[in-house]
C-alpha cells in the first residue's frame, strides 16, 4: 500500500511565499549554512507560531541542503529538507546580551559555510562581514510587537530546536539547558505542515532578515 502524504493548500503557499529575484515557486535550503534562505524564514516562523513567541532560531545543522517545489507540496517534501523533522523544540529565556552573542557566533564564519549559521525570526540583523569575529552585528532589532534594538538586559523567550536550545552546535558558551523554560511535543516538520495549512499572510523574499552592510 502507498503511503498517502499531505497535500498542502497550494492557495495557503501562494499567501506565504513569493519571491525578490527567487522563484516564488520554490523553497530552498542551498546555502543556509553561509545566508538566509527562505525555508530558513519559514522554519523559524513556523516555530515562533507554535511556541507562541516572537523570535526564533534555527541553526544551519537542522538543514538539508535542497530544493523543493511548492506546487502540491507533501508533508514528505518539508522533512526532505530537515535533518531531523521529528525533533521537538523548546523555548529559552535569554538575555540581549545572550542573544546577541548567539547570531555573533552565527556570523562568525562567514564567508566561510558553517553549520552554527543562524536563520531567525523576529529579528533583523545588519552585519559588517569586514569586521572582526565577536563585532560584527552593527543592528540587531526586533521586529514583531514592539520594534526596538535588542536590549542587553531584557529577557526574551527564543524559540529553537530543542539540540539548539540545549547548546549544540558551540552555543553551550552562550547557553544550554538550563535556560529552557518550555518544551513542545510536536516535530519540526509537524510544526511547518500545521503552519503552512494555517494559511498565515506572510511574505518572504529570502534576503531581508540577515543583511550585510557595507562599513561607513
């Protein structure tokens, strides 16, 4: 017997995703360990709209490197670009200062593709990819509710996967366990399937989340 696979709403798709100089037909992996992608943004969405937080995190290790159409999309086409589409997430409190720290060490690699790079939600970082390692972020402000640089004494709740969370890929410097106030008991894959068919107006571009800046 096949397997039946859930067809997504492609009218949901169309509300979601469209594209500047990218194929609004088409969700993309490629690259997510040196830029922002597109199903970067959605992954960390879909996971701010499960936890119901405003900032999410998703490191590039969560990743396969991909592409799929979003025409008649199956559940098993949105696990086909993760790593690991059962794990769960959590939700940690964190400090500015933490989560600056954080997509500091996210950029740290650039150029070079590395598997802690960080796709986000709720954020717009604007980075100078001349600058040292550890100074590099010359804006980071939040985006959704209250627009505001991030303060580094505020505390935020951040979503991630749940091996993020506990401080894997070198963010146990910044973070771990400990810091986690919540779990979910949902997939990752779950998670955007559910968010996908909730037909949320959401528009991506795949380049305005994480933008480097020339230095003045």
């Amino acid at each position: 017997m096949k397997k039946a696979f859930n067809i997504l709403p492609v009218l949901a798709l169309a509300a979601l995703i469209y594209g500047s100089g990218t194929d609004p037909a088409e969700l993309s992996t490629v690259k997510a360990n040196q830029q922002e992608t597109n199903f970067g943004d959605l992954t960390a969405d879909a996971l701010c709209h499960a936890a119901k937080v405003k900032i999410g995190l998703v490191a590039a290790v969560s990743f396969k490197p991909g592409t799929v159409s979003a025409d008649n999309l199956t559940s098993e086409q949105v696990a086909s670009l993760l790593q690991k589409p059962e794990e769960h997430w959590a939700v940690s409190k964190l400090t500015g200062a933490q989560l600056r720290a954080a997509v500091e060490r996210g950029l740290s690699r650039l150029p070079l593709p590395s598997t802690a790079f960080l796709q986000v939600a709720g954020l717009k970082v604007q980075y100078n990819p001349g600058a040292p390692r550890g100074s590099r972020i010359t804006a980071l402000t939040t985006t959704k509710g209250t627009k505001a640089p991030v303060d580094a004494t505020q505390e935020y709740q951040v979503v991630m996967p749940l091996s993020l969370a506990k401080g894997g890929s070198g963010y146990f410097q910044i973070f771990d366990q400990d810091d986690i106030i919540r779990r979910g008991s949902d997939g990752i894959s779950q998670v955007i399937t559910t968010y996908l068919s909730s037909g949320a107006k959401i528009k991506y571009t795949g380049k305005d989340r994480i933008v480097a800046v020339t230095a003045q």
